[in-house]
C-alpha cells in the first residue's frame, strides 16, 4: 500500500491576541456623563439671570425717571409754619393769626372746630383789610380773600399765591353790622385750631 506524499500543507491561521483593555479597569463601565441641554440665553445669561437683570434695570430706570418728573413738575412742598392751640375768643372779640408770606406759593391747610360756645366767623384778609375792619383805620366796610361764616366748623386749603401780600386768619365773635349772614355771639367761643402752611420749592 502506496501512502501517498504529503502535499503542502495549508498555512495555519495567525494566533489574534486580544486587544488590552482600558486603564483602570471598571467593571461595570461607569456612565458616561450625559451633555446637559443648552437653555437659550440672553447675551450670555441664563433666562433667570436675564429676569433679574432686566427687573433691577426697570427698578432704576423708574426712580430715575420719578425724579427727573418731580424736577420739571416744579419739586414739593415744604413746611414753613404750624400752628396747633385751643383758642378762646371773648363774645365781642376776635382772634387773628398772620399767616407766612414772601415764598414763591403757598398752600394753608385750616382745620376749626368748635370746642365751646355757639357758632362763628372765619375770614382769610390780607393786612389792608383787616385794619379797615377791625384795626386802627376801621371804615366801616367790609372786605376779605375768603369768607367762612356762621359755622362751627371748618376744614379747608387756602391758596396764597401772590408773595407781595401778607395775610392773616381771624376767627370772628363779633356781630359785624354791616354783614347779615355772620354769626351772632351767644358768649365766650372755644375753638381748637391747626393751621398748617406749606411753601412751593423746586429740587
């Protein structure tokens, strides 16, 4: 029995190695981070940050327009003079108050109220009327800026707008003659009274 020669024998297949693994080693694999989804942005900023950003820009660009306004409105007022007593006017009599003068304006808040007595006359003069009512050069006429009369009460603001006049603010117990619709004294008058007088000013 013949045996037959060997042929060439076919090429045996390459021994693969496996690839090494990573360094370090983790078994599981940790996660890989996920990306974080980008939000739109304002000039750089988060959305809250604009939020805020554009409020605390609102906030000041108010103020600053608030006080620009108050400025051309011609500014606020200020207090100049106040007046807050219990004041007791004899049957016959009269009380007089002199108002401040020589500002641009002025506003009088006159708040009367009747404490005592019966009822009576306020009047707002400038000085040449009251001494022709009830000073040393009376005429026997009568002539005021403002007439309250008969009345046990009184709330009100007063303008005074002319600087080159000063006025004064009498509380009347007096039966004037010359006046039908004043009040008639019925004895001694107690009022309580607060005057407040407040002047323009620009800022």
């Amino acid at each position: 029995m013949t045996t037959a020669a060997p042929g060439p024998s076919a090429p045996s297949p390459q021994h693969q190695m496996p690839l090494p693994a990573p360094w370090p080693y983790h078994y599981p694999p940790p996660p890989q981070p996920q990306p974080q989804p980008q939000g739109r942005t304002f000039f750089g900023l988060s959305p809250l940050a604009a939020i805020i950003l554009l409020l605390i820009v609102g906030v000041v660009a108010f103020i600053f327009i608030a006080i620009l306004l108050g400025g051309l409105s011609g500014g606020g007022e200020d207090l100049v003079q106040s007046y807050d007593e219990d004041v007791v006017v004899g049957e016959g009599g009269h009380f007089r108050l002199d108002l401040s003068f020589g500002f641009v304006s002025r506003r009088v808040e006159v708040n009367i109220t009747t404490t005592g007595g019966g009822r009576f006359d306020a009047y707002l003069m400038d000085e040449g009327q009251y001494e022709r009512v009830y000073g040393n050069e009376s005429t026997n006429a009568f002539s005021a800026v403002r007439r309250f009369e008969n009345i046990s009460a009184l709330m009100t603001n007063l303008s005074l707008p002319d600087t080159g006049r000063s006025y004064i603010l009498v509380i009347d117990n007096v039966d004037n003659p010359l006046l039908a619709t004043d009040a008639v004294p019925t004895g001694t008058l107690t009022v309580d009274l607060l005057v407040r007088v407040y002047e323009s000013v620009d800022f």
